[in-house]
C-alpha cells in the first residue's frame, strides 16, 4: 500500500505524519533530524513538506527540484528564521531516500488572491519589484479551515468570514467567497498580531533606535522582535499561554501581557471586519485559539457591536459552535498535514 509522508517544520516544533495514498490519516508524532529514518516506511511514494516562503512565483504544491531548492535559498532573506531548517530538512530525506519524490506546500500561495490594495506595502516602488510586499502565512491552516467549514457551515463559508490562527505564532485573514483578501502577518511572520515571542507589528522607528542608539546589528534586532517579544517579552516569565493564565492573578506582567495579546487580536478582528464590509463568521483555530476559552472569550467581549457573542458554557467545553449571537463563531481544530497529504495525493494521480 502506498504511503505519504507529510513533514511540518514549524517554529517551535517538528510534526510528521504518515497518511495513505488517498490521504487518511494513519499515524501522527514529531521528529529530529536524528530520527528521520524512522518514518520512512518502505510503502513511502512521497514525501510532502509545509515551507513558509514561496516569494512570488511558487503558488501551487510542485515537486521538489534542484532548481526549486535554488529559489528557496535565494527566499532565505525573505524567512530566516524557518527556511533554513525547512531546507535543511528537504535534505535531510534526500540523503536517507534519494529515491522517494518529495513535494513542497508553500505557506503563502492561499494569500495570493489578495487585492493589490493588500498586497503592495506603502514603500518606494523599487522595493515593491524586488518582491517586498505583504504575503501572509498560515496558508495551509486557513486552507484547511475554509475547507472544514464549508463541509459544516456551507451556508456561511462563502461570506464574509474570520479565521484566526492563534498558536505560537498567530496570524488572521480575512475570506470572502473562501478567498484571502487580506490578513495581519506581511512580509515576515514577524508581523501582525502580538505573538508569543514575536512582537507583532511595531513602529518602524523602534527598529531604527535600537540600532542606531544601542548599537545592534540588523540580526540583533530581529532576535528581539523575533524571539524575545510578545507574550514573553512583557511577562518576564513565559511565552506558554497557559503559565499565563495560570500567573496572571498574582503577577501583574503576566496579566498584562495576556491582556495585551487579547487586545491585539480582537483589535484587528475589528479592522479585518472593515475590510470586508462586516462579519458572518470566526473561527478559532492553533494551540492557544483551540485550548484557551479565557482568550476566546476576552477577544470576543469587546466585538458585540460586530454581533460576536459568545456562550460561557460553550466556550468552557471547547464545543465546535460558542456563539449566541448573529456572528456564528466556531473553534476548529487545524491540520496543516494533511493539507499537504492531499496536495501529495493530487501530484501523485497527476504523474501516474
């Protein structure tokens, strides 16, 4: 029986799963470099892997080939801190099964069919033709979201509908007709939203004091913004969300930076809401927005006027549908792997 491989390098772990040819599901686990060998069972047809770059000429799943792996080592500069170890890992299986095909997934082909109002940042045009602009990521969770909702509220899916990815690293977009029009990460996945070490969108100024006055060297910078920000950065303490809410009533720097991030993302629910002229739909999906009803709900009760209402007893038993009022809000789960099993399935019946 033929097998598929999927591989998701994240930025704070490693999820491997094995699926069967059609793309149902069959084992799941995470994996080290050291451990690679493990998962490729003899019945493997293809390995498919999640990468979080495709700069702008890669936007549907490809084969993995020398000149592919070219291009994504000249998108480096693009995502330094998950390209390396993404292709590092393309390699890595290279060596231990140079015969067994392997696919790329790119994380911002979904967000491609964003208008160019969304798109273009408001920078000299020289930079914009180098390829600087705003591309989102999150891709394959969103696709799988939208994918999930249609199957379960096919009636709204197609509407105006928010899905927030809230993990470790969390992003929003903004769908209409299950198409991106715009969302909160741009040119890195840096950007956007208060994450858990990540700062989120800052005033460019702060970057330039902080080279200019203290010295720092641009790779400086970004270890800040990048992995000593967000949650971690204003509690001192943890980017754990869960330490947090456990903390934050005897500490005031972890009550603060929860409430930050619950500021951040109910603030940019509202400005998604304005682009896309109103809301029929949000979704709550990654570690924090599945596991965390405390953040739901503190999101949620400053957006009623947006007709977001949340019900207590829902949201405390994690139901798939929380809302009592006109927005129907939904946590689902997110499964970027087997996004990447069916993308691999569809290549495979292609080269057959």
């Amino acid at each position: 029986m033929q097998k598929i491989l999927a591989i998701n390098v994240g930025s704070s772990s490693v999820k491997v799963a094995l699926f069967t040819a059609d793309a149902q599901p069959i084992k799941r686990g995470t994996i080290e470099h050291a451990s690679v060998q493990q998962w490729l069972d003899r019945d493997v047809a293809a390995i498919g892997h999640r990468i979080v770059h495709g700069g702008a000429n890669h936007v549907e799943p490809e084969w993995i080939t020398p000149p592919l792996l070219a291009d994504l080592r000249s998108l480096v500069p693009f995502a330094p801190n998950h390209l390396p170890d993404e292709i590092a890992m393309i390699e890595a299986f290279q060596q231990k099964a140079p015969n067994i095909p392997q696919l790329a997934c790119f994380d911002t082909a979904f967000h491609r069919t964003m208008p160019e109002i969304a798109q273009r940042l408001p920078i000299p045009a020289e930079y914009d033709a180098r390829g600087i602009r705003r591309y989102g990521f999150h891709g394959l969770s969103y696709s799988y979201l939208i994918h999930e909702l249609r199957r379960t509220s096919p009636e709204v899916a197609d509407g105006r509908v928010i899905l927030a990815h809230l993990g470790n690293g969390s992003s929003l977009a903004a769908l209409r007709n299950g198409k991106s029009i715009d969302t909160t990460m741009a040119f890195t996945p840096i950007a956007g939203v208060m994450m858990s070490t990540r700062s989120g969108d800052l005033d460019p100024g702060v970057v330039t004091y902080l080279g200019r006055y203290e010295n720092l060297s641009a790779d400086q910078v970004e270890e800040i913004v990048s992995k000593r920000s967000g949650l971690l950065g204003v509690s001192r303490k943890t980017a754990d969300m869960k330490l947090l809410l456990d903390c934050e009533e005897s500490d005031a720097a972890c009550r603060l930076a929860v409430d930050m991030y619950a500021y951040s993302i109910g603030k940019s629910i509202g400005a998604l809401a304005a682009a896309l002229g109103g809301i029929d739909a949000l979704v709550f999906s990654g570690g924090i927005g599945e596991h965390a009803p405390p953040i739901r709900a503190r999101v949620s009760e400053r957006l009623e006027f947006l007709g977001i209402q949340i019900d207590p007893q829902r949201n405390a038993a994690n139901a798939d549908v929380i809302s009592s009022g006109r927005v129907e809000v939904r946590v689902i789960p997110t499964d970027e792997e087997i996004v990447i099993a069916r993308a691999a399935a569809q290549l495979l019946g292609a080269t057959r």
